[in-house]
C-alpha cells in the first residue's frame, strides 16, 4: 500500500473511532451528552379560588331565533313545513290576502319577496283541476273589512292580482 492509500484509510478509521464505549464492555454509542434539568418556579400567580373554566360574559336572557330550533335528527324545520302548520292554524273564519297564484312556486316567492315585511307570509301548494299550484298568503285578519284595508295598503305592484280569501277555503285545498 502506498501513503496515500495508507493516510485515507487512516482518516476513515479515525472518524469511525469517534464513537466512545460504554462502560459496558460490548456498547458503543456516540458521545455522551450531559442533560442538566431546568429549575422551574413552583409558585404561580393565579388565585385557585378566582378560576373559572370558561370566560365572565355579560349577564341576560338569550333569545334563540325560531330558525335554530331543531326537529327530528337534528335538522332544522323547512320553511314549506313552518308555513303549512302556520295556515292549519288559522282560524278558518278569519281572511287572509292571496298575493299570488302559479304553477311555479319560485314565481310566487318572488311576489312575496316583494311584499311589505309588516305580517306573516306563507307559501302554500294546493292542487285544482288535477294540477299542482302554489299561493303566497299575506296576513291573518279576523274580518273582511280588516284584510280589505291591509289589500289597500299593499303597494300597486301586489294589489294587481291579489284578493281576499277565506282561511276555511285555503285549508281545504292545502295540499300535502
């Protein structure tokens, strides 16, 4: 072998060597590393008795939106659902006023979308002459002469086109 061979295959020897031996006789590991424990303070700041688990917000009554209040699984009432219960429970000898009748239902909502946001609205789905149909229903008025006075106060856009109708006669066509 000739030097340089010889000094190459020192060098690599010598960086293999850096490992040290353990006191056990059969384990090497590298350099030992000396791990010194950080002294932490044990008095802390905080008034055990003061602890709360959740932050101090301002005191009152909550009011929950009828929209958040959940039905079977979890699911929130779907509007067609909120607006048929709201027409089965009208008194059926009270009036209400028929903003718009059509056999698209997005046709109505537009109307009703329209409307003065002054009562209660609802969309219904009726069947006549074996087709389906929808209304937009404006209000709930104990007498003919209170729903004519509110048809009066609707803006000339609505007023063309609507009517006045018995609550009895809209629940016995209501469908499904």
């Amino acid at each position: 072998m000739n030097r340089l061979q010889r000094l190459v295959l020192g060098l690599g020897a010598g960086a293999l060597c850096s490992c040290t031996v353990n006191d056990s006789p059969d384990y090497s590991q590298y350099a030992s590393y000396n791990y010194s424990e950080l002294q932490y303070s044990q008095t802390y700041d905080v008034n055990p008795d003061n602890y709360s688990q959740y932050p101090i917000t301002g005191s009152g009554m909550v009011t929950v939106p009828e929209s958040y209040h959940v039905g079977a699984y979890h699911s929130p009432t779907r509007a067609k659902d909120r607006d048929r219960n709201w027409v089965s429970n009208q008194n059926p000898q009270g009036y209400t006023i028929e903003i718009a009748s059509d056999q698209k239902a997005s046709n109505v909502a537009g109307k009703l979308y329209k409307a003065p946001k002054n009562d209660r609205m609802a969309e219904i789905k009726y069947h006549q002459n074996g087709s389906t149909y929808y209304k937009g229903l404006y209000g709930s008025y104990n007498s003919y002469e209170e729903a004519q006075k509110a048809l009066n106060a609707l803006p000339d856009d609505l007023k063309q086109g609507a009517g006045i109708k018995n609550w009895g006669s809209v629940q016995s066509n209501m469908a499904d």
